[in-house]
C-alpha cells in the first residue's frame, strides 16, 4: 500500500476521489518538526494495492503516539485495538495524535510505525524534532489543530466515586445501606427485602416508611430445586458486586450482580446444562407488597394507577421494562438481550431498534412478563415458557433493577433556580437584562443563536460565549448550555476524521431520519450518500452563517464520542466558565452522565434534561420515566416537554410520567407553558422564555409572596394532607407552614364541581383564621373565601388558596 502525508489543514472528504492524491508523493519516512507544547495531529492517507486490511498498527519509540484508527479506549474505560478495512480504489484516512511534551523543546526522536496488513508489513519512519513555538493547551482551543481528537480516548472522571448526595454503599452481613434505602441479599444473590425511608413528600427519614417486597426475589427453573451457597460481596468506592453459585439436577447458576450507590442493581444469571434438559418454565418473580403497587407504567402501560397486564416481546416497541410502585417506594425491572446495546431515542429509535432478548427472555417468541396486583401482594414475572438446553448449553439472562426514590428531593434548591430559556436568542445582552428584570438567576443557552449556533458543538463562537458568561455572572446569572448527544454537525472540525472511522461514530446506515423539506440534505448526500440518518438543520436567515446551515446527522449511541463530550465539557466549565449543561433527549448511558455530573461538581454545575413524549409509534412508545430512568440519579431537574397535553392527561399519569416526584426528582412544564394550576399539584412552575411565553414569574410572585421555600409540600396523595375536598375528581396539594398555608386545587373533570372544603387542623398545625383567593398577578385576583360556603371549580380548572391562623 501507498502512504501519503496530507496536511491535517486539507481534510480527505472523498475517499474515492483520488485526484487528491495529486502533487503528493507516497513516502516510507517523513520528518516532522512539531511545537512540544502540542498534541499534534498527523493525517496519513492510505492507497491499498491489494491489502484489504490494516489488521494492526505498532508505533517504536520515545514519543507518545496514539492512533485514533485502531486504539480505542470505549467510554467505559475499557481498551482494545481495531483493524481498519481497506477498499481498492479508495483513500483510508488514518490519524496519529503525537503526545504534546513541552518539557522536551529541541528533543528529537526516531520513531518506526509498522502496518500490519493480511499482505505483510510495512514500516514508516518518523525523524521528530520539537520545537519550542508556543501552542495553548496542547492545540485544544485551536479547532483545525484537530488536537481534540485525543479526547475520544479519555478515560477521566471514571473514578468509582459517588457524586453528592450519595454516599459508598454500607454492608452489615446481607444487608447495604445507600441513600434512603436497606437492601437485603437473599442466598440466591438477589433482593429479599427493601426497606425505604423516604416519606410521601420524598425527604428523608429516619425510621422506615415503607417495605417494598413482601417476599424475596426469586430465579425459578420450574421442576428444578436450586440449592445455593452463600453469597459473596466485594466492596467498591461506589458499588458492592455480589456474587452467587447455585445447582440443581440438571444445571449450574452463577449469579454476577453489581450494586450502585445511587439505587441500580445490574445482574446477569448464567444457567449452564450439565445434561439435556428441559423445564416448563424459567422466571424471575418480583412479590411487591399491594401499598408498593399503586401505580405502574411501562411494557405498554402507560403512567397510572397499577392493574393487570401482560406482554409479549416485540421489536416495533421499545418495551423492555416495567414500573411499579407507590410515590415513595417503587421498582423498575429492565429485562436485556445477552448482546443488548442502547437503542436511538426520539423520531430515530426504529433505526437502530431495542435488540430483542431472543435466545432467553423471550425464547423464541414464548416469553413474556405478566403483572397481577392481588389484595395480599402484587407480583411481576417475567417468564420464558418451555426451556429446552443441551447438556454443555450456556445461557446469560441479564436484567436492571432500579429502586426508587432515589434521592430526597431538596426543594428549596427548587424553588430557587429559576431559568431564562430563550429559543430566540438574538442578543446576549438583552437576554441578561430581560432575566435580570424577572427575577432569573440561569440562562439556558439553546443552540442556533449567535452565542451557541452548532447543536451539540459550543466551541465555534467561544469568544462570543465566554464574554456572555462573564457578563451575565456581573448580574449574579449563571449560564449553562445546549450540550448533549445524539446528533452531529457538518460543521464539528473533526467530522471527516470521524467519517474515516467507519461506522464507529457515525451511524452509516440508510433509514428513516427527520423529514426535511426537500428531502435530505445535499450536504449529506455528496459526503455520506445514502447511508447516513439525517437529524436537525438549522438555516440562520442573517449573519455570519447565513447559507451556511447545520446540518446534522445521527450518532452511535455509547461510542467514544462519550469520552469527547466528558472532555468538552471540561473545556467549556474550565475556559468558559459555565454552570451546567442542558440536555435535549439523549442516548447517553448512567456511565457518561455521572462523568458529566463529576466534571460540574467543582463549580456546583446544574444538569437539567428536556424529555419529548416518546409514547408513540415512532419513538417505540415507550415512557420517558422509563427510558431514561438510569439517567434520573445524576439529573438536577427535568423539563417534561412537547407532546405532553397537561389539562388531557390524569393526575396518575402527570405525578408518574411528568412530576418527577416518585423518583426524588422536581420538572417543569413545556408544551404550551402547561396550566398553573395543575402545575402546583406537582409543585411545578412553566420555562420563562420558549416560545414566548414568560408567563412563569407570577408563580414565582407567589412562590416568593408566601415563601415557600420554607413550606413542607403535602401532594393530594400524602396521608397527612390537611385539606380534602370530598370529589375524586378535585384533588388537593398543600404548601405548609407554620401559620399559613397554600391550598392548590383542580377539577380535573370536564363538569362544575360544588364541593365543601374539609380541613383538618390537627394536620395542618393551626387553626384557620383567614382564608382567602392568593393574588396572582394576570391568573387571579385576591378576594376573601368563606369556608362555610361550598367552593365551585369550572371542569378543568383550578384555584390557590391561602390560609393564615
């Protein structure tokens, strides 16, 4: 094969067109005089003469050499090394990143990289010699230096270490203690008991409130009696691996289980054959107790009150877990293929679909799950029908357990962060004055504005970006940013380079992708052709990128990419000064957003995450609570979104699918600015800025009219809700203090509704002296209530109340 150093300044964009090979030589050395102070990138451009792979690629020498190609360092932290298929006719680009070494000004170095190909070996040598021309961090704040591409092999912030409020799992015996709840190990290596300590408003307690199983998880063989030895525990920083052997007749069990500190339990059961065989039946059984069962959504149940279902696998729906539980104690059961990997999320999930657990939970099309809630307990089984092995057979059942809540939920930080969310940002000074006027104290900065014009790539206008951050923080403003993963831009320095990885980052596929107006984009067509998912473009009508959209396309889920986001993110806390990041619907796993989570902990960053209502054909129809339940521990607050229809939807569905509150988490209302009313059920205000609306400072009038940072929340399902209206249909949430309390009301039926309001003073902790309609400015007029006399509420509508001693 032939090898032709290209300045990394002319990126190969066509891999067929060979005429940019013209006026360049192939060479077997080359000689580089390189700044010590960077992380240089050398572009190497490969012509097979019949090789058809690169198997490997070995660097000698002194000075540090990483090939993007072929070392990989995943996004777990674990290392391999890749081939690189070649074609006849076409240009394989190849990318060495030589290690920055200021220290060695002037060094020089002799450096052989061998090529291993299926047709032999072939050599390049490197003579390098460093220079002492200065170079800021490393080439990093220098997009066409294209040091970045490092940071695809990052590996920092995978330290095993809790991120607040969690703390290391404790062991006694059988028994781990994390936040808010104790974990009893049965001899089979699973869950026997739980047992929560959060109360109905999700805060901390110290005697226990709930106990979630009413007897112990079970791994069935029906006809085989599994006798187990003891478990054995091996203690981490942030998690607890459990390990468990069992035998029976016919077959070995080996249980490998992994507890994290913020409430997942990973596990995976090896069945082995020792001799042919055949059993009815293998079933993982969940016995909930009937007070942990009061609401469910998941395997096409959506979020409501808990009732009998059953399912069977299908591959058109991302179904593949189940929730059950009552407000502050609940379980989610995630059942996973041996070969799982991450589906795509939103318009794009039937491109790279749920992979079906065939071979084992759904055998073939004979398994399934089953929920049954009965007056004395409430089970989940997942089950696979008749179970035929031979002897020899190995089969690996894997499943998740989440256990919620799972952090108390701090309020005060709720009612104290208060977001600017513009998506028309034209001027970052008006911004800041608008906020600052309304009492705002975090901007949002969405992507395709002046300050942040790339989706998921805020590194073009970093100048811009920084000057915004510091003046805004002058006015006591934080600024977080749009920053997450999923799609990719045609306007990413490195894109080509990415390109000439494959279908490692990008996904090279031809599907169904967003639908564009004119079809998909001709920027994507020239340099992808067809196989390629069209995502999100953005035209900017003036100014720098007019006729210059963004053009973006879709990303592997969990590729290294991961490590580039932890990396950029570290970037843009330490150079421009941000204070947390905005998600957008995200295919990231719990492993990259607990690192992002570790990276804004010195800056005590926030991480707020808009979800779009997945429940529907063609995102799978699948919950949102559900389908990013492992990312909800490291989330500061949700943004629950477009799709949600709040005055159609039952109170079930918005305290399970919307509020957060089950799993220790607060929201806030998108579509339409949500109802006012409804939103304080749920202690929920709407976004100022998006879409116009900036309805959200007379709630926070309110909020701060009353103080209500200093007020326990008392939802309509707390037993000790002071305030009962006597309508199923008008639902009652109190905001409590010592002297005074906000009482929030809504008829959720399409019918007036006369009801008496029933106080229990006892509950509410005063005797009521003054009740009254609360001011709210543009919602409702302040005006005295008589509690002798029957309220009247119009269907779906609502009113706040205030009560004084």
């Amino acid at each position: 094969m032939k090898i032709y150093p290209i300045d990394r300044k002319t990126p190969i964009k066509q891999f067929d067109d060979l005429s940019l090979l013209n006026g360049h030589r192939p060479v077997s050395s080359l000689k580089l005089k390189i700044p010590a102070e960077e992380n240089f990138v050398l572009q190497l451009a490969v012509l097979p003469e019949g090789e058809q792979e690169i198997t490997s690629i070995q660097t000698y020498g002194k000075t540090p050499i990483l090939c993007i190609n072929t070392e990989i360092t995943d996004h777990t932290g674990k290392y391999r090394q890749k081939a690189v298929p070649l074609t006849d006719g076409e240009i394989q680009p190849l990318f060495f990143v030589i290690g920055a070494e200021p220290e060695n000004k002037g060094a020089e170095d002799l450096v052989r990289i061998t090529f291993q190909t299926d047709m032999g070996e072939q050599t390049l040598t490197l003579e390098v010699r460093r220079t002492d021309e200065p170079v800021a961090q490393g080439g990093d704040s220098e997009l066409w230096r294209l040091s970045r591409l490092r940071w695809l092999n990052s590996s920092r912030f995978l330290d095993d270490k809790p991120v607040p409020p969690y703390f290391a799992p404790e062991r006694n015996g059988n028994t781990i203690r994390i936040l808010g709840r104790d974990i009893r190990i049965g001899q089979n290596g699973l869950p026997e008991a739980v047992t929560i300590y959060f109360d109905e408003s999700i805060l901390l307690r110290d005697t226990p409130q709930k106990k979630l199983f009413c007897s112990p998880m079970e791994f069935c063989l029906d006809g085989e009696t599994i006798l187990y030895d003891a478990p054995t525990f091996t203690s981490k920083d942030g998690h607890i691996d459990i390990a468990a052997h069992g035998c029976s007749e016919h077959f070995n069990l080996t249980l490998a289980g992994r507890l994290y500190y913020e409430g997942a339990l990973h596990y995976s059961i090896t069945v082995a054959a020792t001799a042919d065989a055949e059993v009815k039946n293998i079933r993982l059984e969940t016995s909930l107790s009937p007070d942990c069962a009061d609401y469910m959504n998941g395997l096409g149940a959506t979020g409501g009150k808990a009732h009998d279902t059953s399912f069977r696998w299908n591959p058109a729906k991302h179904w593949d877990c189940l929730y059950v539980g009552a407000v502050n104690a609940g379980i989610r059961l995630k059942w996973k293929a041996e070969h799982y990997r991450r589906p795509l999320v939103n318009i794009y999930y039937k491109n790279l679909p749920l992979v079906i657990p065939e071979t084992t939970w759904d055998n073939h099309g004979n398994g399934g799950v089953t929920f049954e809630k009965g007056a004395d307990k409430a089970e989940i089984s997942a089950f696979t029908g008749r179970f035929s092995m031979h002897a020899g057979e190995v089969r690996r059942f894997d499943f998740e357990i989440h256990l919620t809540p799972f952090s108390p939920i701090d309020y005060k930080k709720h009612y104290a962060v208060r977001y600017s969310h513009n998506d028309n940002l034209t001027s970052g000074a008006n911004e800041i004055r608008r906020a600052k006027a309304n009492g705002l104290n975090y901007i949002n900065v969405h992507h395709g504005n002046p300050l942040n014009p790339i989706i998921n790539y805020p590194f073009l206008e970093t100048k811009k970006l920084k000057a915004f951050v510091e003046a805004a923080k002058e006015k006591d403003i934080a600024v977080k940013v749009y920053y997450t993963t999923r799609e990719h831009s045609n306007h990413m320095a490195e894109v080509f380079a990415y390109k000439a990885l494959g279908d490692e980052i990008i996904l090279r596929k031809k599907g169904e992708g967003y639908p564009h107006k004119g079809g998909v984009p001709q920027w994507l067509v020239k340099y992808f052709g067809d196989e390629i998912i069209p995502a999100w473009k953005v035209d900017f009508p003036h100014g720098k990128y007019k006729n210059d959209p963004d053009i973006t396309f879709i990303v592997h889920p969990g590729s290294r990419l991961d490590n580039y986001y932890i990396e950029g993110l570290d970037y843009l806390v330490r150079n421009m000064g941000i204070k947390g990041i905005y998600i957008d619907d995200t295919a990231m796993d719990r492993t990259t957003l607990e690192r992002a989570k570790k990276v804004l902990m010195p800056v005590d960053g926030l991480i707020d995450m808009h979800m779009w209502n997945h429940e529907c054909d063609v995102a799978g129809d699948i919950s949102c609570m559900n389908l990013y339940t492992e990312l909800l521990p490291f989330l500061d607050s949700l943004w629950i979104g477009e799709g949600y229809r709040y005055r159609r939807m039952t109170p079930e569905f918005l305290l399970m699918e919307v509020s957060g509150i089950p799993y220790g988490k607060t929201s806030a209302m998108l579509q339409d600015g949500g109802d006012p009313y409804i939103g304080m059920l749920y202690a929920m205000n709407n976004r100022f800025g998006w879409t116009g609306v900036t309805t959200a400072t007379r709630m926070y009038r309110l909020w701060d009219d009353f103080g209500i940072e200093d007020s326990e929340m008392r939802g309509y399902w707390h037993s000790k809700n002071p305030v009962a209206t006597g309508n199923d249909s008008v639902l009652s949430t109190v905001y409590l203090k010592t002297d005074s309390a906000l009482v929030c009301l809504f008829n959720f039926s399409g019918e007036v509704a006369s009801f008496p309001l029933k106080i229990d003073e006892e509950k509410l902790g005063f005797p009521v002296g003054k009740a009254e309609a609360a001011f709210i400015p543009g919602l409702q007029r302040k005006k005295k209530i008589s509690l002798d006399r029957e309220i009247s509420l119009a269907g779906k509508d609502g009113v706040i109340l205030l009560l004084r001693r």
